[in-house]
C-alpha cells in the first residue's frame, strides 16, 4: 500500500492562497509577501504542484513596460481538491488550539466545537 504524504505546512499555506485567490492568476512574489516565506521556498513549492498537475502555469501577457513578464499561478481542478481536503483538518487543528487556549471566538471558516469534544 502506498504511503500517502502530508503536504508541510508551507506548501498547505501555498495552496491555502491559491485557493483563496480561486480563478485569478497569482504571481509568485505576491504569494512570498503576503505569506511571509521565502522565494527559496515558495518557488520550488510552486514547481513541485506544477509537475503534479496541481498548479497550471502561464506567462504574463502584457506585463508593465520596462518589466520583463512574470510567471503566473493557479488551482486546477486538482489542486483545488487537495487544496479542500488539507484545508479541513488545518481548520480543525486551529479551532481546537483556540478553544484550549480559552479563545471564545473561532478561526474564520472553521465550525465551533461542541462544549467537551476536546
């Protein structure tokens, strides 16, 4: 039986990002600074769901004047999917660290738990 792999948790907040973008196009530096990871590991995050089908790759068509063009991302189907599945139980992990840490509020999208279920 084949071992199936957690994705770290820099490649889940990769896929976290693209999928909060859903249908846009993101640049990679975009996704370095509003995750605060480095280029050197955002980029070959982004090769790696590239050759697995889970992110389609294009060139910026018209880029600014004086800029050369940049390398655009987004979810396909599949990384959409796989987006979904590690997002659920990230969701969990954060709403049961909250309510130990005696925080009344939830995380954003996450389901409250039931008095107990920790």
């Amino acid at each position: 039986m084949a071992r199936v792999r957690r994705p770290s948790p820099q490649t889940a907040a990769v896929l976290a990002a693209l999928a909060e973008a859903g249908s846009d196009w993101s640049h990679g530096y975009d996704l370095c600074r509003a995750l605060g990871l480095k280029a050197g590991t955002v980029y070959p995050i982004l090769i790696r769901l590239a050759e697995r089908g889970q992110v389609e790759t294009s060139w910026e068509a018209d880029p600014p004047r004086g800029r050369p063009a940049r390398h655009l991302y987004r979810l396909t189907a599949a990384g959409s999917e796989l987006a979904h599945t590690i997002a659920a139980p990230a969701r969990a992990v954060t709403v049961t660290a909250s309510a130990r840490a005696g925080d009344d509020a939830p995380a954003p999208g996450a389901a409250r738990l039931l008095p107990g279920a920790i």
